[in-house]
C-alpha cells in the first residue's frame, strides 16, 4: 500500500511542477487548499544539486549521454525522513503566450530510492538522465519526494535553472559516421559511373577492333622501326637494291674471290668486212653445188 502511494503522489508531483517555475513561492495554507504535497523546507530540510560534468558557462545536457546530478541532502529536524523518488522534468517559453509562461517541454526519468537521512545527518544521492532534444536552451527542474516516519509526505525542490541542451562531439572514429561517409561515397561513385556510361561515353568514338591485314600486322609488330643507313649492307646480284639490315649479313670468308668479284661480260661486235673475210669475219657457208 505504501508504494502505490508514493507511485500516485509521484504522478501528481509531475502534474503539479508548474508552481516551482513561479517567481514566487506558495504559502502552505494555499498548498493544502489546492490539494497539493507541503514544501519539505517546512521541516528544515535542504537539499543542494551539483553537476560534477559541468562547465564553467554553464551546465550542458548532451544528447544521448547520461547527465549525473548529485543531490545533497541535510537534515536539521529531530527526526529521520525517508528520499523516495527523485524525477524532473524540462520547461520552455510557451509559444502562445510568446514566452510569458513555461510549459513542460519533456519531463526526466524519475528514479526510486529509499534512502534515510538520520536526524541531524547529511546523505548524498546520485541522480543520472540522459535527453535526446533539439539544441536549445531550457529550463532543468528536479524535486525529490520525502516521506517520514509519520507517513507524511513531502516536497523538495533540488535545481531550478537555466541548462543548455547540446549534440555529442564528432569524432572521426564514430563508427556511425565512418558508416555514413562509406555510404555517400558509394551513392557518389555509382552516380559518376552510371552519368558516365549514360552521357559522355556515347560523345567519343568507339574504337574498332577488327581492320586490314596491314593494319592487323603493324598493330602487332608494334610499327616499323627505322633503320639505321650505316647498319644497312647492299646485295650485289640481284634485280633490285636488296638491303638488309645489320653489320654483316654473312661470313665472306669462305666465298671464292670470283663470285665477289664477277667480271663483266664483252659482247661481240657483228663483222661486215671484204668478201675474203678474215678472221674476225664469218665464215660463208658452201654452196649446194659443192
């Protein structure tokens, strides 16, 4: 039974936050009146909420990242009160009252303790949450719920002020980001290779891979070569200027000298001399008397 109580009161606390945002603080006569849970400063309690993970502008709330809040609590009353839930909740300008109001923009978790504060003693508790807003700047609200050994049940509030909502830092390491920057380039590649093959490959020419014979042989020879005139020797003999490249060709040294060297043949001169004839004249054929 007592924890469904303290599970209902926790409900009506979170409805209820709106009267820690006010300037001013409402009497105890005005709480009970509304049905709401007394203030536990009444009882000489006080609580005091640091935030270890600060910084010197400010306390900041990164997304996604746990935020640890650490709440001290003194204890100035004869008896032992009891810290039962711990929540919060965050407030921004309303913008239909552009800003005169606050509303609850998302509320904290709210985590159960059960925690004694002795009489004339102190504790600490460590309050975490984490967020996952848009970068801005709000209003963090944390209470803690109390109860006596009585059974009454109270209210503290621990922090009240102005928290600035913030991304994580990147890093080049983020497996994230490392799986984010693979994707765009594969999406930039393909849509290269795909314009590519689309639009600028139809503006050249194909190239042809067959043609003539020639053309094949000079591919595959890989073009002619220049040749060197003082490599080049002449081939005595032939219809033509034959010529073949290199120092030597062949080994002359076994070839007999009248082959290098062929003379000239002499062509006789028809006669047409006396008709004695001599002996550079033809002979005259005998007649069939003979």
């Amino acid at each position: 039974m007592a924890l469904l109580r303290l599970s209902t009161v926790l409900v009506t606390l979170l409805q209820v936050l709106s009267i820690f945002a006010a300037d001013a603080e409402p009497s105890a006569d005005a709480s009970k009146e509304a049905g709401q849970l007394p203030d536990a400063a009444e009882l000489g309690i006080k609580v005091k909420a640091s935030f270890p993970q600060s910084e010197i502008f400010g306390v900041k709330l990164v997304n996604g990242h746990p935020t640890q809040a650490i709440l001290h609590f003194s204890n100035s009353e004869s008896t032992s009160v009891n810290v039962a839930f711990i929540g919060g909740s965050l407030w921004g300008p309303d913008p239909k009252t552009k800003g005169e109001t606050s509303i609850i923009v998302r509320n904290v978790t709210s985590t159960r303790y059960n925690v004694q504060i002795p009489a004339g003693g102190e504790e600490t508790v460590s309050y975490s949450f984490a967020t996952e807003l848009h970068p801005q700047e709000l209003r963090l609200n944390l209470v803690s719920v109390l109860t006596t050994d009585m059974g009454a049940i109270y209210t503290l509030n621990a922090y009240n002020e102005t928290v600035s909502i913030v991304e994580p830092d990147a890093s080049l390491f983020d497996p994230q980001l490392l799986f984010l920057y693979l994707l765009l380039l594969g999406m930039f590649v393909g849509s290269c290779y795909f314009i590519y093959n689309t639009w600028i490959a139809t503006l050249f020419p194909q190239k042809r891979r067959g043609g003539k014979g020639g053309e094949r042989a000079k591919r595959s020879s890989g073009g002619s070569k220049k040749v060197d005139p003082s490599d080049q020797v002449a081939v005595v003999g032939a219809d033509g200027a034959a010529v073949t490249s290199g120092a030597k060709a062949y080994d002359e040294s076994w070839i007999p000298e009248h082959h290098i060297n062929r003379p000239e043949s002499k062509r006789l001169k028809s006669g047409g001399g006396g008709s004695g004839g001599g002996s550079g004249g033809r002979p005259k054929s005998r007649a069939k008397g003979d």
